[in-house]
C-alpha cells in the first residue's frame, strides 16, 4: 500500500537525547536501510535498485562519491545511499490538487522533512507573479517562457545557471555549454559551498585538485590521518576502506572536533565480528582538536619531521622525491621551523604529548594518506591548511606511491564530474578554447560568480534568472534569511528537480518546477534506452543507468530538457541539440573532444563500464605546475580567539540526512532522536554559561556592523565536544553565518568556524522550522 504524505508538519516536541554511540553501523544499519525500502518500494522494486545500485551495469549511487572498489560485492550500498535511493524511488507523487491547496506562503513555514515527504514532482509547476499558487503548465509553455526572460534580458550575465551533484556528466556537460554559449560563465555550483578550497590548496602544490590515491591505496597503507569527517553517516562505504587498512597492519588517526562514532569503531554487517563480535577498533589515536586548529597542527607535525632530519639527514626526509620533484624546501624549511609551539597549543587545544605521538606516527610510516572532508575545508585558512597537508605529505614522498597520497573526500555524488565537465565560472583558457573550437563559438572569457557573489548580485537586483539543475541553493546557501529575502527581486527562478524543498517555496517573482526523472530509473529516447557517467572522489569515471520505469508519465531527463531549452535559445548555432537528446554518445564523442583525459571515451564505457581518468602527481610523478615540479608553499596560520561568554560554532549533518534532505528526524550515532533543533556543548562549557543540559536557548551570532543573526528555542545537549566549541544542524544552522564569512582564497562560507553567544530562551522550537529574527 502506497504511504500517505503528512498534513501536518514535524516538531521537537518528541525529541530524545541519549548517549553517544561508540561504534558504527552493525545490523541497525541493515535494519535502517531495508526496511524502509520495503515499506516504501514493493519487493520487485527493492531488490531492482538493492543489486545494482554502484555496480559496473547498474546506477551510480545518488549520496555520496566514494569510489567503488575493483570488485564490487552483491551488495554494494549502505544504510544512506539505500536511503537515498527510497527517497528518490518513492512511487508516492504529489498530485495536482496540492498545489491549489498549498500556497507558497504556506509552504515556506514547512520543514525540509514535510516537504520532501510530498512526494515526487510529476507534472511542470509554473507561479505567475500576481498568484502565491503552483499550477500545472505543459513542457512546452514552460520552455518557451523560460526562452522569452532569456532572449529578453539586457544581458547575459543577468542569468545565473546554479547546479549540485545530483546530475550527471553528460547534463552537465550540456548546461555548462548552454550557459557558455548564451554568453555567461555565470555557473556556480555546491562545490563552492564545500569543496572549493581543496582544488585552491592542492593546485599550487601539484598542479590538480584532486584526489591522489586509488581506492586500494587504502590497503597498503601504514598510516591513515582522517581529518574533519564523519565516514559513518557522509560516507559509509569508506569505512571499508579503513578496515582494509587495519586488517593489513596499518593504523588510522582521527583528527576531529567530535569524538564521532565511526572514528572508533566499525561493525561490517557483512563480517562476523561485525555482527556478533565488537567490531574492528579504527582510530590507534584520536586528536581532540578545537575548531580551526588544524594548520597550527600540520605545521606542527611538519616541524617535528624537520627536527628529526636535522638530528639524522639520511632517514627521516625523502630527498629523492624532494630533489627531482619539489621546489621551494628551503623556504618552506626555515618558515616552518620558526613555528610558535605555544600558539600551537592554544590554537588545538591539544598537549605537546599528544602532538608528538602523532608526529612519531608519521615519521614511523613509509606511506601516508591523508583524508579529509568539509570539516577542513569550510575554515577561513581552509586553503592554506590543505597546502599545509600537501607540504606534509611531500616531506616524505607520499605523492604518487603506493598506499600514500592526498584524498579529499567529496562529500555528493559527481559533483567532482560536474567539474570536470566545465561546472565552474573559472574554467581557464584551454578548456574554453577547445569548446570554442568544437562548436564554433567564442565563450565569453571574463570570470563568473561562485555562489556568494551570485547572491550578493541578487541582494543587488542585478540578476533576473536564476536557473538551478536540482540543488537547494536557498537553503544550503549562508546566511540563509538574507537569501529568503533577496530571492523575491529575481524575475524568474527555474528549478529542474525530483522532489520538493525550500527553493521551490521561496522564489522569485514568476517561478518553474520541472519535474526530471530520477538516477534510478531508465532514460528512454529516440535511438532506445540511455545511459549516463559520474565520476567518483578518486576520478574514476562509472557507467550509470537506471533500471526502474519511471515513477509517472511525461517526465523528462535533464538532458531532453537542456536540449529543448538550447534550441529554443541558441537556434542555429553549431550546437546539435536534437542530435544529444536522441543519443548520449553523441554528447561523449563531443566531451572526448573538449576534455582531456576522455580518448575512446564511448568505447571504455560500453566495453569495460568504467575508467580512471589519468592524473600526472599519481600515475607518474610528473606535476602539471607552471615550473613542472611540485612546490612547498607557506602559509600562516590563524589563531581565532572567542570573546568572553563565546563558543566557537560548526554546522553539520544529522545521520538521517544527507546535504539538506531529511530522510528522519533521527541521528543515531549522536544519540539524537525525534528532533534536529539542538546545540550540542562541552558540560564544562554548559556550567560556565550559568546554563543546564536540556536548557531552552537561543543562540547568536554577530559581525561587525551587521544586526545579530538569532536561532531561538534550541534544546542544549551535553556532549563530548572540545571544550570551546559548539555545533548544530544544517541547514539550519546558515541563517548564522554571515554571507561575508569566508574562507580567504576561495569564498567559501566558513561554516565551521562561526563565533557565538548563548542565552537561556524562553520557549523551545515549536514548529517545522526554527524561529529566525
């Protein structure tokens, strides 16, 4: 029997707290994944996705990137990607007398949760600027309105196209060329918001930012350093990979601000010990570290080494790797040792012992990798610490051998492959060149906005259309009340989507849902059944096609929309677009022709499904700077200090989520259930604030010349935090962050580093969406 949606919307009012877990996964996860699956999809459709979801034939898992190993299980998914497949996969639709039911107005006061309980999007959505309703509106009226406000805007770069990972290559490939060709570079997308920084670290150092590791690297490892990240509910499948490390006598360290349950111990659910034993201990070391102490740490490790080199020059130093690869040691050398130690230890919070011990780790291991996710990389010196990472790893030659290197860890399905196909409003000048030359234009040249700028151009009423390829922009952006009200001056906001969230609900003033089928279900077009490509966290590029029907009639792919839009557009430029939507090859013998790294690119996915895209550092040492060597580079470090009666704040994601959709209201691991509005503190830190576990209150963040930002009606829980630090839910934790709190060197809003006060509330969170003056 299909699952009714909720009328009404979901509060704290049953919210439970108890203890940390200790451990992840185990048989709950199983439990946790399948049988949703079975209450939401019939048998048929649960065993379809449940046997070919990240699989050479099957579809690409819409959660996470992580890569897949050489010889997939049976099953080869985990508790999230399950869910994110049912909440996808559900046959519940949302019918046409909702949207007369439902105005806008109300469905802004909804939870993310309600919203996307309402099921799929089934028919186009078009609201007029004089109504607060959706009605129904055929493809063609849609497309032909959206044609008009394009052709009709003083400029191109009046237009923002906004994407996130959930498309795949050949989509974005195509949005990428639609936008270029129009005649903006106007393409901000989630890696802005997460990412960004790690291609501006790794870059200088090697001459790419991306990940130097295989996936079997992990098992030849002697060291793993896990850096700001939660493998159990980010990306579970990794822990995998770490427990292929340990079995095969390698040791792992966790370096985090939480004590997060998959830093300790593994349960496989696929292994006995997993499921009668205790589990596979993983971290040898845990670092308790304060929120932005990570450079301060690296450079720390990185002096220790350098001491160690001086005491014995023969040992310690890979002076092979440094002599033939690397420039700018000694630079790098005397800066690093002039490194304050007592500022290292304010900034970590760490004691010298514990930084040692890690130090020894290091010097001891002949091959490192370090790994890290958005807890690194949404700092203001996010940029400078991941260079500081890649200096550490090029002490000791962890570049381009076996079982060592630089993983950062994408946190959404090939939002790396939308990169790689031109998804960023920097794209240089070979890249531009070679679309150019394929389809007969001049791309415009001048660099677009990332997502900070673009909506500071709508605050500004400089932009007219926003067109978003799925993603949740108003909600995942910071300071997330400014965005709510900037919104309202766009003409048009377009959004190509599955499922409701809050973009949909604040709009601009005409506003389209064009409702797309779905990773897993087929993509039928002229010349028959089509597949699509992504690219994982370690570049390797996976065959993805869907194997159920889709969930209602009439809906199109991205792809048939993009190419519809394009000639309705663009008309006679050299742009086959009737050609790609009857033919996907036809895309990829175009992508092999602009994108370096894609020869055959047909032949290897029809034949072997899959390929690794080459990269110079890994496969051969050779590093694609402008010198041709790799370089040390210095940077400096900050240490961010609280004013009294201040705690330094994170944002993350509840276990039942994944970016800003809610698949429950539980997080497990953390031991948090029926709820999402609560602050987590240090007790000590709870009992300086004249504060109570379990307190209502109401939480502040403040910039100069600038209002305060409040959250009210947060429960306090007592956690093991560092002592200092604070941290609750995303999204809702943006409306904190300040849209002029950025990382330097990439513009990433810091949402892990956000100072704030806490005062005791006068009355908890009492509906889906918390209270926001």
């Amino acid at each position: 029997m299909t699952r009714r949606p909720p009328t009404d919307d979901f509060t704290d009012a049953h919210l439970k707290v108890g203890p940390p877990h200790t451990w992840a996964v185990g048989l709950q996860a199983i439990e946790h994944a399948m049988v949703p699956a079975m209450g939401e999809l019939d048998a048929e459709r649960t065993a379809k996705v449940s046997f070919s979801i990240n699989h050479k034939k099957g579809f690409d898992c819409p959660s996470c990137a992580w890569a897949n190993p050489d010889k997939s299980k049976p099953l080869e998914f985990c508790e999230n990607g399950m869910k994110s497949v049912v909440w996808e996969s559900t046959p519940v639709t949302i019918p046409t007398e909702f949207w007369s039911q439902h105005s806008l107005s109300e469905l802004a006061t909804k939870s993310e949760y309600w919203l996307g309980l309402q099921g799929r999007i089934v028919e186009p959505m078009y609201k007029s600027a004089d109504s607060d309703h959706y009605r129904p509106i055929g493809w063609d009226e849609a497309l032909d309105l959206v044609a008009d406000k394009l052709r009709g805007l003083a400029t191109p770069d009046e237009a923002v196209f906004y994407t996130s990972g959930r498309i795949t290559n050949e989509p974005a490939f195509l949005f990428q060329l639609f936008a270029r060709a129009f005649g903006t570079n106007n393409l901000p997308d989630c890696s802005n918001m997460c990412h960004e920084a790690t291609g501006a670290g790794m870059t200088p150092a090697i001459g790419l930012g991306k990940s130097t590791v295989h996936y079997d690297d992990f098992a030849h490892a002697d060291l793993v350093m896990v850096m700001g990240q939660n493998p159990g509910t980010n990306h579970p499948r990794m822990l995998n990979a770490l427990q292929d490390t340990k079995v095969n006598g390698g040791q792992m360290v966790g370096v985090n601000v939480l004590p997060e349950a998959s830093l300790m111990r593994y349960k496989n659910p696929q292994k006995p010990i997993g499921i009668i034993g205790d589990g596979l201990k993983l971290s040898d070391q845990f670092v308790h570290i304060k929120i932005g102490g990570d450079m301060h740490l690296i450079q720390a490790i990185a002096k220790r080494v350098l001491l160690a080199e001086e005491v014995d020059p023969t040992n310690v130093l890979d002076w092979d790797f440094i002599n033939a690869h690397c420039e700018n040691f000694e630079a790098y050398r005397e800066h690093i040792l002039a490194l304050d130690d007592d500022e290292v230890l304010a900034a970590t919070g760490l004691d010298a012992a514990e930084i040692e011990e890690l130090a020894e780790r290091y010097l001891n291991s002949d091959a490192t990798i370090i790994t890290w996710a958005l807890g690194i990389t949404q700092h203001r010196k996010a940029v400078g610490t991941i260079a500081e990472i890649m200096n550490l790893l090029m002490l000791k030659g962890n570049i381009g051998k076996p079982g060592a290197g630089a993983s950062p860890i994408r946190g959404h399905s090939n939002v790396q492959g939308d990169r790689t196909m031109g998804i960023w409003e920097q794209m240089p000048d070979p890249f531009l060149d070679a679309l150019g030359a394929e389809f007969g234009f001049e791309p415009p040249r001048a660099h677009g906005l990332d997502t900070v700028n673009a909506m500071n151009a709508i605050d500004r009423g400089e932009i007219r259309v926003l067109f978003s390829m799925a993603g949740n922009l108003i909600a995942a952006i910071s300071d997330s009340n400014r965005a709510d009200s900037g919104i309202g001056s766009v003409d048009l906001t377009v959004s190509v989507t599955t499922k409701l969230n809050r973009s949909h609900a604040v709009t601009g003033k005409e506003s389209l849902l064009l409702p797309v089928i779905g990773r897993t279900e087929y993509d039928e077009q002229a010349t028959g059944r089509q597949i699509t490509t992504v690219e994982d966290t370690v570049c390797f590029v996976n065959q993805s096609g869907g194997e159920l029907p889709p969930v209602a009639p009439g809906l199109l792919s991205d792809v048939s929309i993009l190419c519809r839009l394009g000639e309705r557009v663009l008309g006679d430029m050299q742009i086959p677009w009737r050609r790609f939507e009857a033919d996907y090859d036809t895309i990829r013998d175009a992508i092999e022709h602009v994108i370096p790294g894609f020869d055959d690119f047909n032949e290897r996915i029809h034949r072997d499904h899959g390929f690794m895209l080459p990269h110079p550092p890994r496969d051969s040492r050779t590093f694609p700077t402008p010198s041709g060597k790799a370089q040390f580079t210095i940077h400096h470090p900050e240490h961010v200090t609280c004013p009294p009666g201040r705690l330094m704040l994170q944002t993350l994601r509840a276990h039942d989520q994944h970016n800003t959709t809610m698949y429950g209201l539980d997080d497990r691991y953390r031991g948090i259930s029926n709820g999402r509005f609560v602050v987590f503190l240090h007790p000590e830190d709870i009992a300086e604030l004249g504060l109570e576990d379990g307190a209502t209150v109401d939480i502040f963040s403040e910039w100069p010349g600038e209002p305060d930002r409040a959250l009210r009606g947060y429960r306090v829980v007592s956690y093991p935090t560092k002592k200092g630090c604070a941290a609750l839910y995303f999204p809702e934790g943006n409306a904190l962050i300040p849209r002029a709190s950025v990382a330097d060197g990439c513009n990433t809003p810091t949402s892990k580093q956000v100072i704030v006060r806490i005062e005791p509330g006068e009355q908890p969170v009492a509906t889906g969406r918390p209270v926001t003056r």
